[in-house]
C-alpha cells in the first residue's frame, strides 16, 4: 500500500469559520493478479474403446502428433489413465465436453475427465 498526505480545505472563507486545513491519508492498493488455476485433462481406460479412436482423439483435440499420441494411449492402457495435456478451467472443460460428444457420436464409452493440478 502506498500512503499518500494530502491537504483538505474543510471551511471557506465565507462562512465565518475562515480557512481551516487538515491532513488526510488516502491510500491507494495496487491490485495483483493472480495466475489462473490450471487443470489436468485425463483419459479413462475402458475395455471397448479402440486403441486406434483414442490415438485420434489425442491428435484432434490435443494436437499430439502420432508418436506422441501413441504413447499417452498405451500409458491409458496400461495404466488406466493418462494425461492429455494441462489447461485453464475454461479450456480443460471445452476439452473434456468435445471429447466425450465426439466419443459418444460414435458410439464409444471413452471418459474423458479434468481435475484442479
């Protein structure tokens, strides 16, 4: 906080009181900004979803390439969940919705969740 003295005239000459001056303190806060919270977007395992599906996906929502894709999807398969990448709520929620209506359009039960990192 930055303190600041400023001089206030709090009578006029015409009402009768004459000139008074006082001392007053305004303060000023410099507001901070704080980073966002961010989220984690994973992909669930389940036995029906195709391996080939989940490599898509990662291409067209997550932008991986195919190496890169692969691998997070073997690590679901072996692991039962991987990491698609980490974003602020209001992209990690646009992820996870197109995700699950592409999944669901054909007829997959991939589950694609957020969580706070």
């Amino acid at each position: 906080m930055i303190a600041m003295p400023v001089r206030m005239q709090q009578g006029s000459e015409g009402d009768g009181g004459g000139p008074s001056r006082g001392t007053s303190v305004i303060t000023r806060t410099k507001p901070k900004t704080k980073k966002p919270s961010l989220y984690r977007v994973l992909l669930l395992n389940d036995d029906y979803t195709p391996m080939e599906f989940v490599i898509h996906i990662l291409e067209r929502f997550f932008q991986k390439d195919r190496e890169e894709a692969t691998r997070i999807m073997l690590h679901v398969h072996n692991h039962g969940v991987g990491e698609c990448g980490v974003f602020t709520y209001e992209v990690a929620e646009t992820k996870v919705t197109q995700v699950m209506d592409f999944a669901k359009q054909h007829q997959h039960p991939l589950q694609c969740v957020m969580e706070k990192k």
